[in-house]
C-alpha cells in the first residue's frame, strides 16, 4: 500500500505544479525592465533596465538578452563618430521594443577601430556605417554602455509620458513637427513623432546638456533600424 501511495505522490506532485505553472497568475514584470524606472546614482550617472550607463559592459547586455548585437561604427559627414549596438526586437518587462545601445569609445580607440574596419557602407543620410574587424568586435564587448535608444512598439502620447515621467518636462518643438519631451534629472529624453516610431533615449544626467545641445543641432534620436 505504501508503495502505490509513494507512487501516486510521484506521479502527482508534477502534475499539480505544472498545473499551478500554467494556471496561476502570469508573473509580474522585474521593476528594472520598465523603462520608467531610471535610478540616478550619486556620481551623476543613472541605471535602467539593469544596466549601469557608464559601467556596465556591452557583454553584460549581451547576456542579459541573450542576443548578440549588430555593431557598427557610424561616421557622419562633419567626422562625428559613434559606436553602436544593435540588438533588434525584445522584450522587456510586458513590452516589446527594439533597443539600440551607443558605447563608450575614446578617440585612439576610434581611430584603431576606424583603420582596421572591413566594410564601408553609405547611409542615406551621408553618414557612413563601418563594419568592426573580429578583433575590434571582441573589443566592442568589453566597452561600457553610455546611452541607450529605447523604440517601443506600442505608441506613447503626451499624457502617458507626464504619468510615467514626470508633469514638469522641459519641451522643444522642431520645425518638422517632432515633440522632445526632456527630464534632464533623470537623464531621459522621449521623442514622439507623427511619422515613425518614438524613442525613448537614456544618457547619465550629468551630460544631459551635451544631448540636448546635439538635439538642437539637429541630431536625430530616431535612428533608422537596420
């Protein structure tokens, strides 16, 4: 008797709990993965999504997503450069996004990256995407993330940033109808747009003015995807 109880029990144990797995409530989405959460840290910096900007290694995000980016070094046409990381469509949280990482890379690094590069494509907008040699790939793990783009599927308006940002942003109006929505405190800047899909862009607050100062120069935060 005792043996056809231990039996049941073996058999049954695995039963119920898938049936809890599958029944039970969905869980809850970590407080880290929604992108209103930004913690600003005493150095000036910020965390959000779990990443560090600043400090923590584009290797880390590569783990924590579980995809391996899309690098490349974009030059424009006055010689600015950045080096980006492209991750394609996923989920944080409930929400589906793509999200786009911009590293942090010192001019001699640029410039060795720059040399050994192994493709040269023009970009619509004159700017030209080069493509990392596999030493300068490994490289590009190892740097920090410094901004992050952030392009929900879902659109956001006006009231859904004031509830989840904050009432009191700092507003600029571009000449083609593009809406920035500013919070230099924590360090984001939301861009809503008729045409395309919004982005939501994180950078440390400390260098919140030299973002703002290239917005109104005219850079885009709405980057075309690959």
């Amino acid at each position: 008797m005792l043996r056809k109880i231990l039996i049941f029990l073996a058999l049954a144990i695995p039963f119920f709990g898938l049936s809890m797995l599958l029944t039970g409530p969905p869980p809850q989405p970590s407080e880290d993965e929604l992108p209103w959460n930004v913690e600003v840290l005493d150095g000036g910096n910020s965390s959000v999504f779990g990443v560090t900007l600043e400090q923590t290694p584009l290797n880390e995000l590569r783990d924590r997503l579980r995809l391996f980016p899309s690098l490349g070094l974009f030059v424009s046409p006055n010689g600015d450069r950045r080096l980006e990381a492209y991750f394609g469509s996923v989920k944080l949280g409930p929400f589906e996004t793509n999200l786009l990482a911009r590293l942090m890379a010192d001019e001699d690094t640029l410039d060795a990256m720059v040399a050994r590069s192994v493709n040269d494509k023009p970009m619509p907008s004159g700017a030209r995407r080069l493509e990392l040699s596999e030493q300068d790939t490994r490289r590009a793990l190892e740097l920090p993330v410094a901004e992050l783009s952030y392009v929900p599927r879902a659109r956001y308006d006006e009231q859904t940033v004031l509830e989840r940002f904050g009432r009191d942003p700092q507003k600029l109006l571009m000449d083609d109808g593009r809406q920035y929505y500013l919070y230099p405190d924590t360090g984001v800047a939301i861009l809503l747009t008729a045409r395309g899909r919004d982005t939501l862009h994180f950078i440390s607050p400390r260098n919140f003015d030299d973002l703002r100062a290239r917005i109104e120069e005219g850079e885009s935060l709405q980057r075309p995807l690959p």
